[in-house]
C-alpha cells in the first residue's frame, strides 16, 4: 500500500515530496494523466526506473486467444488486451557526457505534483551527478481536454555550478517497449510482446512521425511529436527514425546559471479502417496544430476547461482536509477517463493502467455515468453511444446464446465478449440492465428528446427483448430469471437474483413506456402493441424473493438458507485463497448485491426493509471488490449509521491513494473513484431520482462540518448545502425547479433552507473479521 508522507494533504493537488521507488508504479498510476482519448502514466521523463511503462490511446488492443481447458458452446475465443502504444513522454538527458539517472549520482530533491485545477504534472529536480555536475531539471506535462488528439511535455534544464556544462537531451518516441511488470494476479494485464509492426517513419526538421500496426487486430496507429526551442547560443539539433525509435536531440554548452529550454508537442492518432496516409496526415496536422498553439495557450485552455467541470462537478468538504483532497482527485481522475472518449468505452482503470486488460464492464454504467449524468451530461450521453455503436455484436451474441434482442459483453473493448470466465462472461446479464438504467438516468435528467427517441428506445427495446426471452412465467403468473449471476460473484448462476430482476422490472417497464410513446421508432424497430404488453406483464409479475423467517430478502432464491462461511485464518481477497465452490455455495458477499439493489432500486423497498436488509448482508459482504465501498457508504447512510457511512465514503475515495486494493499499479479504480462522488450526493446528500422526482434526505456525520456540491438537472444546476441540523437548496442558473426535501415539496428559486434529522438505526453492524473499514469517524 501507499502509506509514506510523500502525498501531502491539500486541497486542489496531490504531491510527493520525495521520489519513493518503493511505490513507483503505484504512484504513476496515481500521476497519470488523460483526456479519455489518449492515457500517459505518470512514469519519469527519462523513462528509467519504471514500475510500468505505459502510454494508452482509447480503444486501440491486440486480439489474443481465450485458454480453456475444455472448451464449451457459446464460449468466446478471443481476447481483447490494450496495447502499450508508441510511448512519446520520453526525454533522455545527458550531463557531461553522464545519463541522468536518478539511481546514480546523488538525488538532492524531488517533487512532483498533479495539479488539479491546472491539468499538468509538474516535477522538480536537483540532481549531482557522479562526477559532480549538478543541474536543476523541471517539466509540466499536460493531456489536452481542448484538442484531444494532443499533449505536451515543456523542459528545462538549468546549470548550478559554476562551470560550463555539456548537455544532451533526446526527445524520444518509441514504440514496442518491454512490459517488466509480471504478476499472477488474474486482474492483471495479459503480457504482450511487441504488439506493433512499423509501417512507416517520417521525419521533417524536429518533426518525427512512426506509424504502426498491431498483429492481429489490425488497428493502425501513428505517434508524432515536434519541438519548439527557446534560444541557446550554440545549440546544435537534429533528428532521426527508424523503426521502433524517432529521436529528436539538442546539444549545447550551457553557461553557469542558463537554462535549455524547450516544449515537446505530441499528436496521436488511431484506426481500423483508415489508410496509412490518412492517419499519418491526421496526426501531422495534429502535431502542428499544437505547436502553432504553443505551449501557453495550451495550458490556459487546459485551464479554463476545468474551471468549467469545477464549477458544475466540485464537492466541498470541511472538517477533513485528506478526504478534500481524496475526493477531487476522484472527480478529476473520472473526468480523465470520460471526458474526450467520444462514443469509445470507460475503461474500468481508465487510461491509466493495463489492469483488467483495459476492458470496460458494467462499472461504467452504474458507478461512473451517474456523475457524468449530473456534471457532464454530454459525457454520458458519449458512453451510451459508444454501447449503441456495438448494438450489432450484442445481437449477434443473443443468437449464439439462443436468446432474442442484444446480450451485452460482461467485459470488452471493441463490443466483443471477452471474458473467459463463463458465470461472469455468460450469466452476469444484469450488464443490459445496468444500460438501460443509465439510458433512463441520462434522459430523466437531461430531457433529451432525440436522444430517447433513437440511441435510448433502440437500447431499452433490444435490451427489453432479453429479459422477455431469458424469463418465463410460473404457473401461478409469476416472471423469474433464473441461472443469472448478479454483482456478488461469488454467488453465481443463481435464480431470480434481486438486483438483476429489480433492474429488469425497470428495463421492461420503461421500453414499454418509451416505445409507446416513440410509436413511429418503435414499429421501425419491428415493435408492435403485443410485444409492448408482454413487457408490462412480465415486469408487474417480476419474482422478488422474500424469506418471511428472517424477514430480510435473500440475495437470490435460497441464498439465506445457504450454509454460513467461516472465516477463521481466512485471508483477502477469497477468490486468490478459496475454492470458488466453497464461495458459491455459503453465505458471503464478494460486493454489494442486494445492498446496491437498495440504493437502485430503492423505492421499491420499505425504510424498514433497508434497515433489515443491511444489517443482514453487513457481516458476510468483504468488498474483495472496490465497488462496494461506494453503495454500502450510500445505504449506511440512509438508514441512519452515519460514522460507518463516512468510513466507507473514506475507503471509496482514497481507493487508490492509500493503494486500498493492493493493485493500484496496474492502474486506478475509475468506478470507485466516481462511487466517492456517489457516497457525497446520494449518500450525505440523500439525493435520488426515482420517477422523475428529484429527492434530497441530507445528513451529515459529526466529523464534517460542511458538504456542499452541486448537480445539473433539465438545464438547471443547483446548489445543495448541507450543515448540521439543516440543509440550503440554492437554484444556480436556470427556470424554478420544484424538489422534494425529505416528504416536502419545494420550489427553489432563491435560497430555501430546511431542517434534517436521522431517526436512531439501533446497534452498528459489524463486518467480517479483517474487513472493517478504516475508521475515520471522531472518537467520543
């Protein structure tokens, strides 16, 4: 884990003011910088030590073959890995004739700081090397939100002694680096050997272009950069290609006190089906693009876009200045993953890291979408395109399935499914309602009209159409889903599963609505009125078990009368250190399942039941998963345990800067990430959503003394403000809106305050031994 003093607490940066070689690739994942379309890790200028090296462009893998020791039906063949593509970060420096090593020499500081409001990566050096030269070297590196296609690298280097000084820097691009990071670790990356074949090399004064392309997959890519110089007497430039390296170098003698400075400009570009000369030009004109730009504008623009997503997205918080911090580096970490993905997926790691092969999941959809919805709408809308564009491999994969309308993957890049684990990759169905749930969010909040009307109906009907054939009805009327496997893993091909056929309820019901209400999309998209009632019926018949004995509901059918899982000498996570049988067949919770069927769904379960329900699942769930901080934070809250929502809130935020998970290397946790957004407004904030009814049931744990954060609703944007003992609703901009504070109604126009309470919720549930949250509650 990340636990050193080398990120400090303050609240628009996260900053280390030593270099840690210990966590060196924790902390670039931590550094990493994106714009949703292009991923640097935040790995060293001169590209050595690494944790792992890692430069990612949106939607660009190598296929590789599925193993199976015995094959079946219906199992998918290929893989889907993002690759590591041309890395452009690198700058090499030589002092002296002496390569600027960090490990050699002698390190007489190092900083480095991800400014949050700025977008850059800055880093300071001062370094001796071993022959007793000693230089000052500082970067800011930056991934354009503006031109997405675009990120720069300005460097200095400046003389500290007092002789003359002999310096070399080589600006790099290079592609078909050595992955060093091997682990066994099933969340990991697959290794890939040098996935890029060299099509081409250009190069024209400081201007360097490599185009490649991948084996198997067949997606051609093209990496340029070019440079602009700040005068030096003396300096001597020049360039070359080849293969796999494009270099670039400046060499001058620099005076006592000067300084070599200079700006790398980087362009990237992708294809699967444009030529070379088209991604090559694309590129070209990229690079230039950026360079007439210049390096200040750039950074100003960076600069006035997050003062845009700030103004709509900041949460504020007082009484915790490290949970400040958590929860900023959460939002803009999630605004990097989505923000310029246009209509291509959010990976689980974003572009930040291999791990998860850099697929997508249901995470995108059910943890990251909400706060996309309610800040960058836009942003959502792109992530939902992006699953319509791969409508058709759906469909195609309900066939071989046996099953009508689309069958979403449980885990992809492209579209295709790329899970080879089939209890996931097959049963976890509840992928098509999470999408239909986040196509509801998006136009509840948003009335986007057109947008229903085509990308959404066509998703709820395709969607709709496989609940419709995976259920059936009982003898005595009743829709079951049967032989699903639901957010809780460990508990898979289970019936009538609570969360997926709660989900389901809503998908049906909803295309039903949409498509009666877009008649003329409906019937092009071969909808007629008997469908439309057998939608209705199957979603009023829906199947919620209930066990009468314990009077809580049951995971799925039977779940409470499974054995119960012993935990003596257990270690975490179970999946790496017990049977599979033994966890499917006992009561314990990989994730949240029913407690996020809670939040979901929540107007579908009486205050009473929810307090049950989680008192019940508390002690058996070991959030071997980072998804579950979020919702247990959410549904602790609402039924009253304030302290351990706020240790949740905690655990969701600082997932990835206390490295919680063990794995952050391989890249951060976006959906936990965006799930700390979700723990402040759904769960202190108590905002929900549910039939069109925008609802706030504020509170606040005694620790914090202020939250404060804002959402977009219907071309609104309001202000909620939450104090101990009582809440202010403010209308920011936009027409009156009429919400609901707890069982009032109100319209806010100006500021309008109201009081809140929490009734008591008895004795704090207790968790299975070792997976309690970090406390973060005030001691009495």
């Amino acid at each position: 884990m990340i636990d050193h003093p080398a990120f400090t607490v303050e609240p628009w940066a996260v900053s280390e003011e030593r270099l840690n070689l210990n966590v060196l690739a924790q902390s670039e994942s931590v550094f990493a910088l994106s714009n949703g379309h292009i991923g640097l890790r935040g790995n060293l200028d001169e590209g050595e030590p690494f944790g792992l090296p890692g430069t990612y462009l949106n939607g660009f893998y190598e296929t590789r073959p599925l193993p199976y020791a015995e094959a079946g039906y219906g199992y998918p063949e290929d893989g889907q890995t993002v690759v590591n593509a041309t890395n452009g970060k690198l700058i090499r420096l030589l002092v002296d004739d002496e390569p600027f090593d960090i490990r050699y020499g002698e390190l007489l500081g190092h900083t480095r700081s991800l400014d949050l409001r700025d977008g850059v990566l800055r880093r300071h050096v001062r370094w001796r090397s071993p022959s007793g030269r000693e230089v000052e070297i500082t970067s800011t590196r930056l991934v354009s939100f503006v031109q997405r296609s675009v990120a720069a690298i300005r460097y200095e280097i400046k003389v500290c002694d007092d002789e003359p000084l002999r310096i070399v820097a080589q600006s790099e691009l290079v592609a078909n680096e050595p992955n060093a990071m091997k682990t066994r670790d099933p969340r990991a990356a697959a290794a890939l050997e040098a996935p890029l074949e060299a099509e081409e090399q250009e190069v024209n004064n400081l201007r360097v272009v490599l185009v490649h392309r991948t084996h198997k997959s067949k997606l051609r890519m093209a990496a340029g950069m070019d440079h602009v110089v700040e005068k030096v007497d003396g300096i001597v430039a020049g360039a070359e290609a080849g293969h796999d390296l494009g270099r670039v170098w400046l060499t001058a003698e620099l005076q006592p006190g000067k300084t070599l400075c200079f700006t790398k400009f980087l362009a990237y570009g992708w294809s699967s089906r444009r030529s070379l000369p088209s991604v090559r030009d694309q590129v070209d004109a990229a690079v230039s693009s950026a360079k007439r730009t210049g390096w200040d504008r750039l950074a100003e623009q960076q600069r006035e876009y997050l003062d845009g997503f700030w103004e709509h997205a900041d949460v504020e918080i007082d009484g915790d200045g490290e949970l400040q911090q958590a929860v900023r580096f959460a939002l803009f970490h999630t605004l990097q993953a989505g923000a310029r993905a246009e209509r291509r997926a959010i990976p689980a790691k974003g572009l930040t890291g291999p791990g998860y092969d850099g697929h997508a999941f249901w995470d995108t959809e059910t943890f990251v979408l909400p706060l996309l919805t309610y800040t960058q709408p836009h942003a959502a809308a792109d992530a939902l395109r992006w699953r319509h564009a791969t409508l058709g491999l759906a469909l195609e994969r309900a066939k071989t399935l046996e099953l009508k309308g689309a069958a979403f993957p449980w885990r992809t890049i492209r579209g295709q499914e790329c899970s080879a684990y089939w209890p996931a990759g097959t049963a976890g169905f509840h992928v098509n309602a999470d999408i239909a749930d986040a196509v509801i969010r998006y136009v509840r909040a948003t009335d986007d009209e057109e947008f229903e009307a085509t990308t959404g109906l066509e998703l709820l009907v395709h969607t709709a159409r496989l609940w419709r054939s995976l259920g059936h009805h009982d003898h005595e009327g009743r829709f079951h889903i049967d032989g699903v496997t639901g957010p809780d893993e460990y508990s898979a091909v289970a019936d009538d599963n609570v969360y997926t056929n709660l989900m389901a309820e809503q998908n049906l019901r909803h295309a039903a609505l949409v498509a009666s209400k877009h008649v003329d999309h409906a019937r092009a998209l071969g909808v007629d009125d008997e469908e439309i009632a057998a939608w209705r019926d199957a979603a009023s018949a829906i199947h919620i078990p209930y066990d009468e004995r314990l009077r809580v509901h049951p995971q799925a059918e039977g779940f409470t009368h499974h054995r119960t899982f012993e935990f003596n000498g257990i270690q975490y996570p179970l999946l790496l250190h017990v049977p599979y049988f033994r966890l499917y067949s006992t009561q314990v919770v990989k994730q949240a399942d029913l407690v996020l069927a809670l939040y979901m769904r929540g107007n579908q379960f009486s205050a009473e039941q929810k307090a049950r329900d989680f008192a019940y699942y508390e002690p058996i769930t070991v959030r071997d998963s980072s998804l579950s901080a979020c919702a247990q934070a959410v549904i602790a809250a609402e039924v009253g345990h304030l302290d351990l929502a706020y240790d949740y809130f905690g655990e969701a935020a600082r997932m990835d800067l206390g490295d919680l998970m063990d794995n952050t290397r391989d890249g951060l946790h976006i959906a936990s990430l965006a799930g700390s957004w979700i723990a402040a407004v759904a769960g202190f904030g108590g905002m929900r959503d549910f039939g069109g009814d925008l609802s706030f049931r504020p509170r606040l744990p005694n620790a914090l003394s202020r939250l404060e954060f804002r959402v977009r609703y219907r071309n609104r944007s309001i202000r909620v403000r939450v104090r101990h003992k009582d809440v202010t609703y403010e209308l920011v901009d936009g027409e009156p809106l009429e919400i609901v504070h707890y069982d009032e109604t109100l319209t806010i126009d100006g500021p309008v305050t109201r009081e809140w309470h929490v009734e008591d919720p008895g004795p704090e549930p207790k968790q299975p031994p070792g997976r309690e949250p970090r406390h973060r509650r005030v001691r009495g």
